[in-house]
C-alpha cells in the first residue's frame, strides 16, 4: 500500500470515511473503477471512456489504486506492450459502494435538472 498522506488517523468519527475517501477520492478515481468493475479494462480503453483526463493523470491514478491494492495491473510480454488492469478481489468489494455513488449521482442529476427548470420557468412568469 502506499503511504497515506496521514500519519495515522486520530479522530473519534469519520475516520472509515476519510481513509476510504483518500483511496477512491479525486476527480477520476471513482470513475476509473467504476469503468473497471465492469471488467477488465487496457489503458487505451479507459482513455477513451475518460476522454478528459490527461493520460499522465489516468497513469497516477491508476498507479494509486495499484498501491493502494484497489487494481492489478498485468503486463504481458508482447511488442507493443500489452497493459490489462482489473479490480483486485478486495478492490471489488468497492461495488456496493460504486453502485450507490451511481445511483446517487443519477437522482441528483435529475433533481438539478427539474429545480433549473423550475427556476427558468419562474423567471419566465
């Protein structure tokens, strides 16, 4: 595992939370495993489900989640290089997780969706 930027975590409440934040966390972390708990995924494949990530960003979050024990990255011996990343066993008890993050994220699109038109609607009256 990687060092965790915490030297250890000290508080009474929140500390699960927190520890699972800073695995998962950041701008494409959840995305990128969301995208490999569907199956195992090579780096050009997740470059194009994530168009707007760097491929020096998808490299670093990749290398975390390795780390961190989250992915497993395989190499196989081929010319070009063949690079296959998948979730780890423990990486895939994160699909609760990532599911019900999905599932949230769908109905909080759709609540901003109806409040902008809501307001659009009133500015219009």
């Amino acid at each position: 595992m990687r060092p965790s930027r915490y030297t250890r975590y000290d508080c009474d409440f929140g500390c699960p939370v927190e520890a699972c934040l800073e695995v998962i966390g950041g701008k494409w972390k959840g995305v990128i495993l969301f995208h490999v708990l569907g199956g195992t995924k090579r780096f050009g494949e997740l470059s194009r489900l994530l168009p707007a990530v760097t491929q020096r960003m998808l490299t670093r979050q990749l290398r975390e989640l390795e780390a961190d024990g989250i992915v497993i990255r395989t190499v196989y011996a081929e010319v070009p290089p063949k690079v296959e990343y998948s979730l780890s066993p423990f990486g895939k008890t994160l699909a609760p997780v990532l599911e019900v993050l999905r599932d949230w994220g769908s109905e909080y699109l759709e609540e901003i969706v109806r409040v902008r038109r809501h307001r659009i609607a009133r500015s219009k009256s």
